[in-house]
C-alpha cells in the first residue's frame, strides 16, 4: 500500500511569518507549518494545476481504451460471459470536465466542487460549480386576470324598488287597526314615523301610522282637525337615508316634496322621492 501524499506532485509554498520557503506534498487546502517558525501556512487551492499548465497531470488526462482481445471460441458459459465483456462499457475517467468563463478552453480537473482552479490557457481562475445541473423548466403561465367586481349602484338611486302598496278606493277612509296588517309593514310604518317626526318638530308635518294602504300617510297638523288628513291616493315613495339604513313614506305629490325637504333639517339624512309604478 502506498500513502496518498506519496503520489502528489511537490509544490513550493513560503511561510507568512518568517518567509521561509519549502515544498510540501500535502492536499490542497490542507493546512501546514513551517519547519522553521511553525507558523501554520494553508496550500493553496489549484496549486498543482500551475505546475505545468500546457502538461496536464495523468490523472486529468482520458485514457485511450484499452484493445479488447479476439474471443477465442468458446462453447458453454466462458463463450457468453467474453460476449458479455465486450459490451459491458468502459469505467469513466474520475474527474470532471469544466470550462473557462474567458475562453474556450475545457479540461479535466480532479479539485473538489467550490474550489478554484486555474485556466491552462488564459491562466484566469475559474470556480467549480458545485451540485448538479437543475433542467430547464417551461416558463409560468401569467396569473389569470381577476375578474372586476360590479359596480355598486349609488345613493341618488333606490338601492330595493319600493313595494306599491294596495290602492284604495275612492273616496275617504277612516283609520285602520294596524295590527291586521303583515308584520314588515308594521315595522315600516314604525321606523318611518319615527324618523319624520325626528325630522318635523315645529313644522306641524308627520306621517300618519294609521292610514289605510294606498293613501297618502300625510299628517298636517296646521290645518283644521277635519282636514290633517291627506284624502288623495299615494304616487310618490320618499325614501329616507341614514347610513346603512332607510325607510319610505308613501305620499301624493304635493306631500312628497315637503316631507323630502324635512331632510334639509338634519345633516346626516338624505331624502329621495320614487314615483311609483303605474302611477
């Protein structure tokens, strides 16, 4: 058996301390010292592939196949195991071939991957990449386009179709008991009274909760007691605004612009008239 270092090639190296100079044999990048101060001085990496770049070391170099013997005739398995051997292939060199980011020039080197050898023909250095090739993978498809969201309608328009309440017969009506009718139009007469008597202190006009459906729920309080009430049918819904929520009051048409114009009053509610349908 023969050591490893006794195969390598000397190489020069000089101390950082004292400048001493002596070959060693020991690996690239290994670290020694010096026999004279024992300062420790690390071998350069690549050191041998400067030795002599136009005669590359053995190792480096492929070997010319070797001449593979005529198969004598043969019966019986020594016959297919020689037929075997004349296809088996050949033993790759070790080493890896890489090439000069500078010029041309490719060769075959022994260093380990991260390390940097020299060019033998530009003599530039040249880092051993390290790893294995990843393949080429197709380009991404562009993310697909998010489709737009739909407008929301605006405030000026009705955001739900006021509901055309029954029409009532000609002729005057008294009140009605509000408990027969369904319970949303219950809760609609609430809040609307609600919110025009918030809106009409001291202007005598409010929203009667007792009208019958498909009159003008006008109350005016400045008229005479037999005429507060409104006797025309309703044409116009008012829409009252605040926030998030709203109301309607159904009126006739010259109730429906005062009791918008309440609006006018507070500043955080705003009033739209709606004609009604068929109207």
């Amino acid at each position: 058996m023969i050591p490893t270092g006794l195969t390598r090639p000397p190489v020069a190296v000089a101390c950082y301390g004292c400048g001493h100079s002596w070959n060693t044999r020991a690996r690239e990048g290994g670290t020694v010292r010096c026999p004279e101060c024992s300062h420790p001085r690390r071998v350069p990496t690549g050191c041998r592939d400067r030795i002599d770049p136009g005669a590359p070391r053995v190792y480096r170099e492929e070997a010319a196949p070797p001449k593979r013997p005529a198969p004598a005739r043969e019966d019986g398995p020594g016959l297919l195991s020689s037929l075997a051997s004349l296809f088996r292939p050949a033993a790759a060199p070790p080493g890896r071939v890489i090439g000069c980011l500078h010029c041309p020039a490719r060769w075959r080197t022994t260093a380990a991957p991260g390390n940097s050898v020299r060019c033998p023909d530009c003599r530039r250095m040249r880092r051993i990449p390290t790893g294995t090739a990843r393949p080429a993978t197709a380009p991404k498809a562009p993310p697909a386009t998010a489709a737009s969201r739909p407008v929301l309608p605006s405030l000026a328009a009705p955001l739900i179709t006021p509901v055309r309440p029954a029409l009532a017969p000609a002729g005057p009506r008294g009140p009605i008991d509000p408990q027969t009718l369904p319970l949303r139009e219950q809760n609609r007469r609430d809040h609307a009274c609600q919110t025009v008597r918030s809106l009409a202190a001291g202007t005598g006009l409010y929203a009667w909760y007792n009208q019958p459906p498909g009159a003008c729920e006008a109350l005016d309080t400045n008229q005479l007691p037999d005429e507060q009430r409104c006797p025309h049918r309703a044409s116009h819904a008012v829409r009252y605004a605040q926030g998030a929520t709203d109301t309607h009051v159904y009126a006739c048409t010259e109730h429906a612009r005062r009791l918008a114009a309440l609006a006018d009053r507070a500043e955080y509610v705003t009033a739209t008239v709606h004609p009604l349908r068929g109207r």
